[in-house]
C-alpha cells in the first residue's frame, strides 16, 4: 500500500473501470442508498418523480352548488324576517307615543313641534343597525362553509326582509286602541298616538315588489359593511378555516416512507475483502 495506491490488493496501472448498469431484476448492493426504493419511489437525497408525487397540501371545500346555495338563502332571510317580530317589540317598547288632541277634523299634536316622532325615527334607526352588525358576525360563524358572496346576500336579504316586518310590528302595538279613541273620543280629549316612522317606508315597485326606503335600510347597510370587514381581515384567503401548516404531510399517501440508511460498521468490526 503506497500514496499513490491505498487499495492493495488492486494495481497501480489498472484504469477505473465504469460502473455496471443496473437491471431491473439485478439486486442492489448492500450498502446502497437507493437500495429499497421503487422507480416511483424517492430516497434521502433524491427528488420524487414528477408523475407518481402527489403532495396531500390540498384544502377540501365543499364544491359550490347553486341549488344548495339558494337553500341556504333562503332559510337565512326566512329566519331573519321572523327574528323582526321581536326588533318591532323592543322598539315599540323603547320609542315613546306621541301626544294628541282630538279635534273636529281628527287628532292634531298637543305640542306645536313634538320631539316623540323623531326619537322613533332615532330609536329604529340605531335598533336597526345594531341588529344588521349582529346578523353579519352570526352568520359569518354560523355559515362558516358559506363565507364569501352566499353569505353577505343572505345577511343583506335578510335584514331587508327584517326591517319592514319590524316596522309593522312595532307600529300596530296599541293602534287598535288609537283608532278607536280616534273615532269615538269627542272633540278636546288627549289621548296618545303610538310610535310610527316618518324617515322611512315602503314603496310598491309595479304594485307587487315592496322597495323599503329611508331608515329600514339601516339593518341591511349595517350588515353589509360588518361582513366586508369581517371578509377584507380575515386571514384565510378563501375566506374558509383552513388546517395549520403543521397538520400537512408533504409525503403523499400513496407513497412509502424512504428507507433509512444503512448504519456504519462499527470500529471493530472486520472490514470485507474487496476485489
């Protein structure tokens, strides 16, 4: 053994001598690190094949489908209108009855410039878009797997159903009583008139679709903007809950983990004959 030679048993004048191609039936040799991959497989070191790789990196969502996304809709708005049954209580019961007098043409106001009408007005207005802020945070929870444009028509159709039946409810609390003190009561009685808007209203588009006005499109603008922000700061792109990057596997699922390499021998194991 010399510098120039450090195997012995092999001499100084043989030329190297290429590597024999590997079959496909040929068994690597022991030692090998590409020893226990298949060709579609990947070894440490070695990039998988572009054809049998398939990261498992993929957010499942449902597919959209318009029959299930018009469902969906339509039972928020439903639930919605029906959630403006108790708005018209609360506002009837917070806004305060206007004072009248009885007079030979009908009721006039007692005072020359009453304040009670235009607290209504203030009262629904700040009822109306407290409830479309709540509406778009419940729905932007609720319809997690809907986010996006399915949920903000749902959370503006919603509140424009909501607020028209608000307005009735609220209005018709004692106007039964009004009515009839209006038509009996004789000339010089006070008595009060319930609260009703004067800022806002309904009108008939072609005498059958009902365009509300004013301040009963307070609910749907509150929501509106409460969902865009909600939208524009969340931190999924897809608007969707999607998994943390340490639930990902990298390794496709179809593929095998790579075989660990071989461990050194150790020191004072003999060294095999070469040759």
């Amino acid at each position: 053994m010399s510098p120039d030679n450090p195997d012995r048993e092999r001499p100084v004048d043989e030329p190297d001598q290429p590597a024999p191609p590997r079959t496909p039936d040929a068994k690597p040799a022991e030692g090998d690190p590409s020893a226990g991959t298949a060709p579609g497989e990947f070894g440490p070191g070695q990039p998988p094949a572009s054809a049998a790789y398939q990261s498992s990196l993929e957010l499942r969502f449902d597919e959209p489908r318009p029959l299930r996304a018009l469902a969906t809709v339509l039972g928020a708005v439903l639930a919605l209108a029906a959630l403006g049954v108790p708005l018209g209580l609360l506002w009837a019961a917070l806004a305060p009855d206007t004072p009248v007098l009885k007079t030979a043409e009908g009721a006039i106001y007692a005072e020359p410039q009453p304040e009670q009408p235009i607290a209504a007005d203030g009262w629904f207005s700040l009822l109306g878009l407290a409830f479309g802020l709540l509406v778009a945070l419940t729905l932007w929870f609720v319809l997690r797997r809907r986010r996006g444009p399915v949920g903000l028509l749902a959370a503006v159709l919603g509140t424009l159903a909501a607020a028209p039946v608000a307005w009735q409810v609220g209005r018709r609390i004692g106007l039964g009583t009004f009515d009839r003190l209006l038509a009996t009561a004789p000339a010089g009685q006070a008595f009060s008139k319930p609260a009703d808007l004067r800022a806002g209203g309904v009108d008939w588009l072609l005498g059958v679709l009902p365009v509300p006005h004013g301040n009963l499109l307070l609910p749907a603008f509150g929501a509106a903007v409460m969902y865009t922000l909600l939208a524009g700061w969340s931190r999924w792109p897809g608007l969707r809950p999607e998994p943390e990057p340490g639930d990902f596997s990298w390794v496709s699922a179809g593929t095998p983990a790579p075989t660990a390499a071989p461990e050194p021998p150790a020191p004072d194991a003999a060294e095999p004959p070469r040759g």
